[in-house]
C-alpha cells in the first residue's frame, strides 16, 4: 500500500506553512487564519483569552510594580502585553487555562509529528561539494569520481563499509569503482539510482529528475510511486515532479553528457525542456510563451558564454532573447 501523502494534502500543505512561517518569522495568528474552521476557532479562542484579565494584574501593572508570572521577568511579559478594545490600555493577560494548553499542545504534536515525516523523507546531510559557474569535480571515498554542472551540489546521506548514498541538487556525472561489497546509491528529486560500478548522470532541473546510462547497469526507483526500471546503457529515464516513472528512452552521450563539454545537444526534446537546462546552467531566468514550451526542437547549443548560448537558443526557437531590466531574458518572436 502506497503510503506517501500526496503533495495536495491539507494537512502536510498546512504543515509546510506553519515551518516556513515559524522560519521566516511572520505572526502565525494573522498568516493562518481562514485555513481550517478549526483552527480559526482556536486563534479566536487564544484571542479571547488575552484580552481577559483580573482585577490584580492590573492594578499592579497601574501601580507600576513588577509582576511575575510563572518565574518569567518584567521584560518578558512586557512583550505579551495587549490593548483592550477601545482603552488604549496595555494590559497584562490572564493565565491561559487548563483548556487552551491542551487544545495548543493538540497543534503543536501534529505539526511536529508531519514535521517528523517531512524530515525523513526529505533529503539531508551535510553538503560535500558545491559549484558556481564552473563544473566542479570531487572524489568520493572509495575513489568514485563525481563532477558537478555548474550550480549543482551533492550532499552525503551515508557512508559506511556496506554503503555510500548521496542526493543531488542540479546534475552530476559519475564515475563509480566497482565493487561488489557495497552499494553506492544516488537520490535526485523524486528519483533513487542504486550501481555496483557504472557511469551514469543523475540530475534534477524544473522538477524534473533525469538518469541516463553509459555504461554497467542502474535501477531507477520513484521515491514516490516505487515503481523501478533497470537501465540498459544508452538509456536515459524521467521521473517527472509528480513521482511518474516514465519508458526509458535511448539517448546518445552527446546529448546526454554535453555540458562536461560545455555542450548542450538535443535531438526532438522540448523547447521547455532546453530553457530549463539553461535556467540552471547560467543561473538565470528565462521566459518563453507557454505555447512553446511542448515544440520540439533540435540543435546545438555551446555553454562557454550565457549570451551566446541564448542568441542560439533564440535562432532555434524562430526569434531572439531580449534582457530585461531585471536581469531576466524573454522571448520575442521575430
């Protein structure tokens, strides 16, 4: 049974956004509420219950002397203060009840138990290597070669005697020494290739996780679906950003390996596809008509320089890039 939450989920979508506002530092109240009736009832309720107060604290906070409430100090419950409506009073708030830290430890254990999951399927580790606007090359510990495409980075999921696993932000080629007491596996995306001792590419651009083969043999897993294909060499295989493993496809090393030589070769792909690897490889923006995006195209484009490779990109496509005041490129149909 497939147990994989689907990216529409409420609760994982919810989940997400309480991390990313918890990060970001935004009030969580004012950013949350209309996402769920029942945790609107809950912001009310928490509203509600600081602007009670007692006769005491407030007589203390008028009096100016220092109040303290479960050991914190002055400062502190300075910053809890709030107005009552219609006084331009500040006020201290009331103890919360019994009641509201339980429906408050209610929230906080399911964001943490989806954070839980978030976590662990999620992938992480220390970064290894990383480049900027060159291919950056690294060798693993039992000698594999590793070389990145510019703005990529690999980080290190495991490395002990029985396995060496990494996940890749971009596209590498690998080199992998054979050896059959070990298991060298690589997750880019929504993909998982598992060798003994290979060369393949195991990239991740526009959502798309793409493995080609020049020689030895892979296994290409979703990470979502679980479906697995084996690759024959000359092959290349997608798992597109919903998990969908698609028929592996035969590919030359030309085309699948160009950018070691700062090439980008293709034979009827995508224009969409083109302008994605050329997003990634020159770290910058680019934008075509919608209505482009599926033709397919063929050619080849050098990657030494960024405003070459789109005047060639632009002649492939019938027309040229323009640069924007804003660095982006766009397309414009001559």
């Amino acid at each position: 049974m497939n147990t994989q939450l689907s990216h529409n989920d409420p609760d994982l979508r919810l989940a997400r956004k309480i991390g990313s506002l918890t990060d970001s530092g935004l009030p969580l109240a004012e950013e949350l509420r209309g996402e769920t009736t029942w945790l609107d009832n809950l912001i009310d309720y928490k509203t509600d219950q600081l602007i009670e107060y007692n006769s005491d604290q407030r007589n203390a906070y008028n009096s100016d002397q220092p109040v303290t409430q479960s050991g914190l100090t002055w400062d502190e419950l300075k910053n809890r203060l709030h107005t009552l409506p219609g006084s331009g009073e500040e006020i201290v708030p009331a103890i919360y009840t019994l009641r509201f830290w339980m429906a408050a430890a209610a929230v906080l254990l399911l964001a943490l138990f989806i954070g839980i999951y978030l976590y662990t399927t999620s992938p992480t580790g220390p970064v290894l290597v990383e480049s900027a606007g060159s291919q950056v090359e690294f060798t693993a510990p039992d000698g594999s070669r590793i070389t990145l495409r510019p703005y990529s980075s690999v980080r290190e999921l495991a490395s002990h005697d029985g396995m060496l696993a990494y996940s890749v932000e971009g596209e590498a080629y690998f080199e992998v020494v054979h050896n059959p007491a070990r298991e060298f596996r690589v997750e880019t995306g929504s993909a998982s290739v598992t060798v003994l001792g290979t060369r393949f590419t195991a990239g991740n651009i526009g959502g798309t996780s793409r493995i080609y083969l020049q020689n030895g043999s892979v296994r290409l897993t979703s990470l979502v679906s679980s479906e697995s294909v084996i690759l024959e060499p000359g092959f290349s295989a997608v798992v597109d950003a919903d998990g969908n493993l698609m028929q592996p496809r035969p590919v030359t090393t030309e085309e699948a390996v160009g950018w070691l030589y700062e090439q980008l070769n293709f034979t009827a792909r995508p224009a969409g596809d083109i302008i994605a690897e050329l997003q990634h490889h020159f770290n910058i923006r680019i934008a075509i008509p919608a209505s482009m995006a599926a033709d397919t195209i063929s050619g080849r484009i050098l990657l030494d320089d960024a405003g070459r490779a789109l005047e060639d990109a632009g002649i492939a496509l019938g027309g040229r890039f323009e640069k924007r005041n804003d660095g982006s490129y766009v397309f414009i149909n001559d």
